[in-house]
C-alpha cells in the first residue's frame, strides 16, 4: 500500500498542473472501487474550481465551493497528471478533466482505492473523524507520544502504527524508525522512556521526509504521478531484509510477524 511519502509525493507532483484550475469533465468508467463512485460527481464537479490540494494521513482531499473531494491511492492505486486525450488502459477508473488541458487519473487494478465526496464537513466522515496527529505537526513531540503509550502493553511498532494515534506511519517507516532510534519492535509501549519517545519522534519526521525528499517508495506496482518510480528503497535498513546483515553491526536481521504484518530488526543494535 502507498504509504504516506508515495500519497505526498504524489500531491506535489500533480499539484502544480490542477490547483485553482476549473473542471471541465468527469469520466467514470469502473465505479466499483472498494466504495462505488458516485455517479452524481460528472454533473457536480464541472465549472468548479479546484481551490485548494492537501493531504490527511494517507488521504488526498481536493476541495471546491461545494464541498471536497477524498482520493485514496488504495493498495496498488496511482495517480498521474494526464492530457484529455491520452490512451486510455484497462485499470484507469476514473478521469477529472480542467480547463487548462491537464486532468488526473487514478489507476488501480485490485480497485481497494476510493473516490468519495465528503461535502462541506470532510473532518466529520468515518475515514477521516478519528485520525491521530500528522507526523510532521508541532504537537507530535516527546511528551505526547509519552503520554499517550503510558499504560499500553501493546507492542511500540503496532502502537505507533495505529492511526488514531499518528497517521501515516505504516510498516516501512514505522520499522525503518524503530532501527534509527535503536528500539527492539518488540517492546511495549508503555515501557519507552521520554528520551527514547523523543529519538523515535526525531526518528519518524527525518525519515519520512528524506522519503518524501526522495520521491518516496516503490511499492510494487506504485508509480509516482509524473511516472517515475520512487528512490527511497535503496536505502531502507531493515524493511524486506530478514535474514540479510545488519548495516551496523553485521549481524543477521531477525524477520518476524506482528498482527499479520512482516517486521524485521536487528537484535544487537535494537534494545
């Protein structure tokens, strides 16, 4: 799944090609993604401006005068910027055409993607209604991550991947991390000193932006939107190594699995 540098990633890259442009045209060809498109956005979006691009958690929100519209990349989605008239292949879903010749086009052949129209309150429907902080914000720091593992037997590599606590941080980055700041996966929550949540902290915002920096991530079939795949990959530590050395210490990576997701870590240098 895309994780939250390929969803960032992608808004740069369409960006510049859509924001305070009109909408000319809605196509929809397969509206059954994991929530059926609604057939009323063709005849909604048209002559409205696309007044502002942003991202929540791994979510694009495109808002307009009527409301806002919500992507979502899903597990093998893509989003390109596109001509009107360029070829149009078998998993391409959905087309939103602007006045200046430019559109964008979600691709996504396993159709776990979403585009849904939230209207004037996006913040108040269930996708969005009980996210936790966005990684790079000023209030995740030290004393809220502290505060809020106090008591928590669960793992720190599932704790900080739920969502309602920080978005974003899925598995690769969420293990990548954990082996900058030197903390064993393994380990509760709760357990984690004020020190060692503010190296994970530190850990969290440095690597998700050299990620983004980088282009972010090639997840199997992912592309970027100008079509060019992530580079961060080549770089990853940990993440798809088990049983690979460590870089630090030489020692084999240990893979394990944590709620049916593969984690891997190097047992001399994370404590």
């Amino acid at each position: 799944m895309p994780e939250l540098p390929e969803v960032e990633t992608t808004l740069r890259g369409i960006q510049p090609h859509i924001q305070s442009q009109i909408v000319t045209e809605v196509i929809i060809r397969h509206p059954t993604l994991r929530w059926p498109i609604s057939p009323e956005l063709p005849t909604l979006l048209p002559k409205q401006t696309l007044q502002k691009l942003t991202r929540r958690a791994k979510y694009l929100l495109l808002e307009f005068d009527t409301g806002t519209l919500l992507i979502h990349l899903g597990m093998s989605g893509s989003l390109k910027v596109i001509t009107a008239n360029e070829n149009v292949k078998k998993h391409d879903h959905i087309d939103i055409l602007f006045a200046n010749g430019k559109g964008i086009r979600l691709t996504d052949p396993r159709r776990f993607g979403a585009v849904l129209w939230l209207g004037h309150q996006p913040e108040q429907h269930m996708l969005l209604a009980k996210l936790g902080l966005e990684p790079f914000s000023d209030d995740y720091a030290a004393d809220y991550l502290y505060q809020r593992s106090r008591k928590r037997r669960v793992s720190i590599k599932q704790f900080l991947m739920n969502q309602q606590i920080v978005t974003g941080v899925g598995n690769i980055y969420c293990a990548e991390s954990l082996f900058a700041a030197k903390i064993s996966p393994l380990r509760a929550a709760k357990d984690l000193s004020l020190e060692e949540c503010a190296s994970l902290v530190d850990c969290i915002k440095v690597i998700l932006a050299a990620a983004i920096e980088q282009g972010g991530t090639t997840l199997r079939d992912f592309v970027g939107s100008d079509g060019k795949a992530g580079y961060f990959q080549q770089t990853l530590n940990v993440y798809g190594r088990g049983g690979q050395r460590c870089v630090v210490c030489d020692s084999d990576l240990i893979e394990i699995k944590q709620a049916q997701r593969a984690t891997v870590y190097c047992q001399q240098c994370q404590l």
